[in-house]
C-alpha cells in the first residue's frame, strides 16, 4: 500500500495510484474492512427493548451499525470488520439468553415429599419454557426446556421454594418423653384414628409430618423398682420445729405445702421433679403460666388449692423459677426465693413445707455442696424467726444429695432419729406391670433406635407454632392423663386389667387400688373410663339392692324407709372389710355366694382405732361396779371390781349374718305391711332406752335400725365356745333354761353377761383373760314381762315363742294376729327385784355376734 496515497475529502476517503491494478485491489481491501456485515440469528424472537439497548451500546462504543429484521430473530452487524465481530459477540450473549437450553433440577427427602403434598409450582405461570416432572416416590425431578432466561427463571424458582422450606423436629429430651411415653406414642400412632388426626393435622396446617418409631417390639421391661419406706433423719431445730431429710418422691409427701422446680419458661415437662407433678396434678402447668402471666416479674409462683386429684390434699403447691448456676448470683438468689416460699407458706397458714433439692441435675447444674448449705442454712434461720412453722421436709431421690443433706445439717443440728428404708411389697408379678405403669416400672429401648417426629413446613407458615401445636397434640391424644376415684374399683380392678389389654393405655394403681390413673391414647381412655363407669355404676346398683344406707332412701324412723328397706337384701355392713374385698363383691354382683368359710381366722378381724375405742367405751360405760357379784347368777364374783377391755375383734361371718340379714328383711316386711312402726323403747319400756343404744357412738349405731329396734346387746359365755359362737351363731335349743324359756338372753349392762363369762363354781382369777360378745339383735316389738308375770313364777310353764300381740297366746289360732318378736324382763326402777333388764329371742338368727371383746376383772383397790 506504499504506492498508495490517502486523503479525506467531504467526509469521504480518496485513494490515489499509478497502478490500477493496486488501487483496484486496495480499495476492495478497505470496503472489505469499512463496510463489513455480519449476523446473529435467533430461533426465538428478541424483544425490541433488548434490542435497542444492544444498539445504543455498540454504536456508541464501536463503528458499526446495528440493525435487525421484521421478526426480530436476526441481528445485522455493518461497520469496521474488529469492531463488527467485536459486536457479533456481544450480539450473540443477547441471542444466547432467548435460545434454546434444558437444565433439571432434583429435590429430594422431605422436601420432595412436601411438594407433593403441596404442590407450589404452577407450570402455566412461565412462559417460553416446557416443565417436565418425574415423580418416582422418593424424589422430584423437573426437567425444563426454553430461552435460557426463562429456564433460569424457573431454576431460580425452585431453589428459592427450597429455601423457604424447612424441617424442624421435636426434641424428645428437651419436652420430657421418657421411653415409657415414646412407646405409647407409637402404639397411638399406629392406630387409625390416630393416623386419621394426623392427616388433618399435615392438611389444616399445610405441613408433612414424618414420624419414625421403634417398633412396639423394641421396648421391654427393665426393671421393678420396690415399693419402699423412704429412708428419713430428722433433726431438731427448735422444742417446736424440726427438719426432716428423705429419699424417695416429693408428690408423696403429706405436707401443707409442697415445692416444684420450674425453668423460666415455666414449663413443668422440662424437669423430672415437674412431671411426676403433673402426673398427680394434671391442671398444674396451666394454673402455674396463668399466675406467670399475671406476675410476669414474679420468681416464685403460688397454687392454692383444692386439686383435682384428692389425694394431693395440700393447701398450695409453690413454683420456684430457677436458671442455670452462676457462681456469682445463683447463692444469693436461691435464698432469697426460698425465704418468699416460706413466707407465703405462712400467710396461708401452713405448718409443713416439703421441698426437692433445688437445682440438682442436668438443667440448672446447681453443685449439690452448695445447694445443701443454703437451703439446710435457710431452714434454720427460718424455723427459728418463725415459731408457726414445724416441719421442713427436705425430698431427694438422688443418694449424693440426700447424703450432703445430711451432712450439712448435722454439723448444725442435732439428729431426733433415723428411720431405715425398708421394702414394703417384694413380690411383682407380670400382671403388675398392667397396672403399675409409674414410678415402679422402668421402661426402656431395647436397642438404639432412630426415633423421628418432624414437621416439613413454608417458613411463611410459623414453623414453630405448628410444631408447638404438633407436641400438644401428642400430649393430648397420646399421653392424655385421668384418673378415676371410688371406693369400689377394687372389685373390678381384674376386669379392667383384662379390657386395657385392648387398649393403648399405662395403668397405675395405687396399693390401695381405689384410684386408677390412666395415661395413654386420649379415644381409648375415654372408653375405658366409660366401660370403668358402667361397671361402677352396675356394682352400685347391685349394692344398692344389698345395703339399706347406699343410694338415695327416705328419712330414718319413717314408715317410707321401713317400706324401703323391706325391698332390700342387705348381705353385710359396708363398713365390713369382707365388704371390701373384690372377690366378695364380685360374687356378690354374680350372685355366686360361697357355701363356707375356709377357715375361722377369715372371719375374724381387727378393727380400726375408733370403732375400738367406740366398743371399749361402750363396755366400760355399762359397768357397773356396785353390781358385781350380786345375784344368783354372780356367785363367786368379787364385789366391786372393775374391768380393762384388751382387746376388740369384729365378726365378718357372711353366712351367719345372711340369715339374720333375711329375718331383719321380713320385720320391715311385716311392719311394712301392717303400714305402723314399732314401739319406740324409750317410751313403751319401764327404764327407758335400752343403754348400749344411749351410750354408743353415733357411728356405730349408723347401721343400727331402730326403726325394727334392732341394738347391740351383751352376751356371756365361756371362752372356750366363743369360736362355736361366732362360726355358727347361738343356738336357743342348746341353751340352759332360763326365767324367760329356751333363748338367746342378752344384756344392756356388761356386768350382767360377766357373770357368764366363766363357771360359778369355778370363777376365773383377777387377770386372767375372759370373753364377751356384743351382739346385734332383732327386738321388733317386745313382750315386757316383770316379776309378776305367770311365766316367770318359779313352776310356771315357760316362753316357748313370743306370745300374740292380741291375744298374748303362744298358741294363737287366728291367722289376722301377730306376734311379738321378742320377750324383755323389765320393771319399774324402784322394783329392786329387778337388778338387770333381760332381753330374749327365740329364734337363732335373730342375734349376730358381730363383735368379740377381749377383757379381764380387775379387783379395784379403792372398794370398801
């Protein structure tokens, strides 16, 4: 190009050469590098905004010319050749955004299953994209085709719903599942009406549940732990007040006000003192976060009773609110909040407090030393400033502590006693495992087992609300709690053990079995509650139809109630221990009643305290000292000696009351029918009321019916026939003959059946012990004979029966009369003749010995 000249003239490039041939070929190379074109083609039309800013750039920058065709799927590049291909290139990252790509994206696990579920991709909301899905069961995967930037478009979808998806699971430590609930969460869970819930529960909150559980066979029994007596010291700290140191369960303790541990969350279920309270106060977590509420601020909170279960009878259990240990704060914290538990404890009144060991364990990390010394330290200080209180117990179940408990009071105090554990029921049979479901059964994994329960959720969709909403309803449906009181579940306790088989349920039965405490699946408790109720509702029918005082009945000393009571059968007293025994009462509702009594220590019991004393009292009050030894039937008795009651035993022989219950049935029919009660005997009789009836206990004549004069009365005999007596009751005809004829006689005053109590000619010594009977009788209405009467002169023929209320006949031919139902020697008191009142029946199941006493003479030294 040296033979060639340039020049610019009117904005236009003029070449210059000797040679045509050069400039010919010069002028083709410079069109070739001024005017050169190329292009970009699309299979997709660009939109005219992209295309004009694509322009605006390379025109601005380079020197081309950018234009492009009526379907906008071509760009025309025209300018210098560099800058031109430059420009291609930048065209083409243009064309390259609207071309063709394919990608896939793969979501898998919960996620995948979430989609699923709930479906959050809408394929007719992209544009210029074709979505394919490929669902094989376990993950999701999209495959979609289009302008690369609708491709991203949907790319950068579906990583951002992945993002807003989370998974979060229920820490089973942290809400307090034992394995003991893990296992009745995975039979629950495999029921259909669980299964049902949870499905309402994945659609109404918009989430996916997956729940991995052991399978049922992965539990066992680990072990029984006895019931035992807790080990206890005590220490005094005042003459008034004292500190008591023990192992074993603070929920146990019969104090007036008990102490629970509580984090800040008030959460009961966080600690293992919190759970066994709300085992036994099922309402207290709820009552607890309403006084939070209200006292925000408030370290200690207070529940006042009554609870809904009776056996914590105490008047207030108190929340203390503690956080992890913290050298600096925590020992001074601590004693300050159990100084406000003490003083709320005698604002309301109370005397006794137990605690637990404050902040002993994994959550607070409080060490045992220093929890030990303040709170042996509060005590004292405390129970010396405050005379009203009189007992702190202190309640562990770890030996470490109860231990330093120990140690720490005893470099202060000095130790009253000490009272060593001992077991109290050893034997434990597979059966018990049915029904002591709580402290005293240890269930545990057989194995290591990935257990799983988690919510899938939108973050948009309160993730953690949800899962809060998820715990609450495996508490409720899962671990529902209730418990049934009443007296007569031990008699159906076997039948309940048999139905709960059917039923995902733990059963706990107190030794005493009259509460039955339910933890389970909430539909199968309800059921068994109500098959429990029935049953309950069925025996208390049945005793209805056997007890005269169960039920609803008119007023005593009625004609209504006599009308009553002759449509019952009344078996035995209920307050009977037999009457208590299931086995018993389970014949009793199948009307399948033993033939005999195995053995004669079967019906023979102790009785408690009060009805002891109540007999003993009775005993002594009709003895009469000045009348001993006076009478014919008192020869060899020493005058004016007193007696000492040893011992009292009840008669629980269901065969010998049966037919007394039967002859007291037909007096109420009887009376019943004559549409009249019988005489009352404080007016018709000479001396008045009868005095075992004046002077007993009001509880103890509560099944006592005046209403056919039924009383206790007094009957001597040797010691030797007491066992005869009390297995197969008097017999009249084995009787000697007495002044009223072949009967059972009975006396209102001891002294007077004393003198029966052994031989005459051979009298038992001062000491030595001796036997009496308390009996019931049926008087109805008596015949009252004295001195006077023919009968009773000597030579005179004697009662055979009561005689005709009408005719006084013993051999009354009219059918329209009625007898007497009893003879009584009685007269008026100036008749000295007369020194005990008598009473006779003629019929042997007329009388029950219900009661023997245990006595001894006792020479008063005091007589003149």
């Amino acid at each position: 190009m040296k033979s060639i000249s340039f020049c610019i003239e009117n904005n236009r490039l003029v070449l210059a050469s000797k040679s045509t041939i050069l400039l010919s070929t010069a002028t083709e190379k410079l069109r070739d590098i001024l005017n050169y074109k190329e292009s970009a083609m699309s299979k997709y039309q660009i939109p005219r905004e992209e295309l004009e800013s694509l322009k605006k750039d390379l025109e601005n920058q380079l020197l081309v010319e950018i234009s492009w065709n009526m379907n906008q799927d071509e760009i025309i590049i025209e300018g210098f050749k560099d800058d031109v291909k430059l420009s291609k290139i930048e065209a083409e990252k243009l064309l390259e955004r609207f071309n063709e790509v394919c990608k896939e994206f793969v979501i898998k696990g919960n996620v995948a299953k979430y989609l699923r579920k709930n479906p959050l991709l809408d394929i007719s909301t992209f544009q210029n994209v074709t979505i394919k899905t490929n669902d094989n069961g376990t993950e999701i995967t999209y495959v979609f085709t289009g302008q690369k930037s609708a491709v991203n478009e949907v790319e950068d979808f579906l990583k951002s719903l992945v993002e807003k998806i989370t998974t979060i699971q229920i820490d089973f430590q942290k809400e307090g599942f034992t394995d003991a609930d893990i296992k009745l969460i995975t039979m629950s869970c495999n029921t259909p009406e669980m299964q049902n819930k949870i499905c309402f529960f994945e659609r109404e909150k918009k989430c996916l549940l997956k729940i991995k559980l052991p399978n049922e066979t992965a539990f066992k029994v680990k072990g029984y732990i006895p019931r035992t007596k807790p080990i206890s010291d005590i220490f005094s700290v005042t003459t008034s007040s004292c500190i008591k140191i023990k192992e074993g369960d603070i929920i146990d303790e019969q104090m007036d006000v008990l102490v629970c541990v509580l984090d800040e969350s008030i959460n009961l279920r966080k600690t293992q003192i919190g759970k066994a309270f709300i085992r036994c106060v099922p309402e207290l977590n709820d009552r607890l976060k309403i006084i939070q509420s209200d006292n925000p601020d408030s370290d200690v909170l207070t529940v006042l009773g009554p609870f809904s279960n009776p056996c914590t009878s105490c008047l207030a259990i108190c929340g203390i609110v503690l956080s992890k240990w913290d050298e600096d704060k925590s020992p001074a914290l601590l004693e300050n909040k159990i100084i406000k538990i003490l003083d709320e404890a005698i604002k309301l009144g109370a005397k006794s407090l137990a605690f637990p060991a404050l902040g002993h364990g994994r959550m607070f990390k409080f060490p045992s030393d220093k929890v030990s010394q303040i709170m042996v330290d509060s005590f004292v200080s405390q129970l010396t400033s405050n005379p009203e209180l009189e007992e702190i117990c202190i309640v562990s179940n770890n030996e470490e502590m109860h231990i330093n408990f120990k140690l720490e009071a005893e470099k202060k105090l000095q130790k009253l006693s000490h009272n060593i554990a001992t077991v109290e029921d050893n034997s434990y049979t597979e059966d018990d495992m049915d029904q002591d479901m709580g402290e005293n059964i240890v269930i545990d994994l057989e194995e290591a087992v990935n257990t799983e329960i988690s919510v899938t959720i939108a973050k948009t969709d309160k993730p953690n609300a949800t899962l809060k909403s998820l715990i609450k309803l495996i508490r409720t449906h899962c671990l529902h709690f209730d418990y049934i009181e009443d007296e007569l579940l031990p008699v159906i306790s076997q039948d309940v053990k048999k139905k709960v088989q059917r039923y995902v349920i733990h059963l706990r039965m107190p030794s005493d079995k009259k509460i039955i405490e339910m933890t389970g699946f909430l539909l199968h408790i309800v059921e068994l509650k109500a098959f429990i109720t029935c049953e309950l509702d069925k025996m208390r029918s049945t005793l209805q139809n056997h007890t005269i005082t169960c039920g609803e009945k008119p007023q005593r000393g009625t004609l209504e109630f006599v009308q009553y009571a002759s449509t019952i059968t009344e078996m035995c007293p209920s307050y009977w221990k037999v009457f208590k025994d299931p086995s018993f009462l389970q014949r009793l509702v199948n009307k399948v009643y033993p033939s005999k009594h195995k053995k004669v220590q079967e019906i023979i019991v102790c009785v408690n305290n009060e009805t002891k004393k109540a007999v003993t009292d009775l005993f002594i009050k009709t003895w009469d000292p000045t009348k001993t030894g006076i009478g014919v039937d008192a020869i060899n008795l020493i005058p004016n000696t007193t007696v000492e009651v040893l011992n009292v035993e009840r008669v629980e022989n269901f065969l010998l009351f049966e037919p007394y219950a039967s002859i007291r049935k037909s007096l109420f029919d009887k009376y019943a029918r004559m549409g009249k009660l019988c005489d009352d005997f404080s007016s018709t009789l000479p001396r008045g009321q009868i005095k075992t009836t004046e002077l007993a206990e009001d509880f103890l004549k509560e099944q006592l019916y005046q209403d056919v004069n039924e009383h206790y009365l007094f009957h001597g005999t040797k010691k030797d026939l007491i066992e005869k007596l009390t297995q197969c009751g008097p017999d009249p005809k084995l009787c000697t003959h007495g002044m009223l004829g072949r009967g059972v006689y009975l006396a209102e005053m001891s002294t007077k059946s004393d003198q029966y109590a052994d031989s005459k000619v051979g009298r038992t010594k001062p000491g030595e012990e001796l036997k009496m009977l308390m009996m019931r009788v049926l008087l109805g209405n008596t015949y009252i004979v004295n001195r006077d009467h023919p009968k009773v002169q000597r030579g005179a023929s004697q009662f055979l029966r009561p005689p005709c209320h009408q005719c006084k006949s013993e051999q009354c031919p009219n059918a329209d009369h009625v007898d007497y139902d009893s003879v009584t020697l009685d007269s008026s008191p100036n008749d000295s003749r007369t020194l005990f009142r008598e009473f006779v029946v003629y019929d042997k199941s007329s009388c029950y010995p219900e009661y023997i006493i245990t006595y001894r003479r006792v020479i008063n030294k005091n007589r003149d």
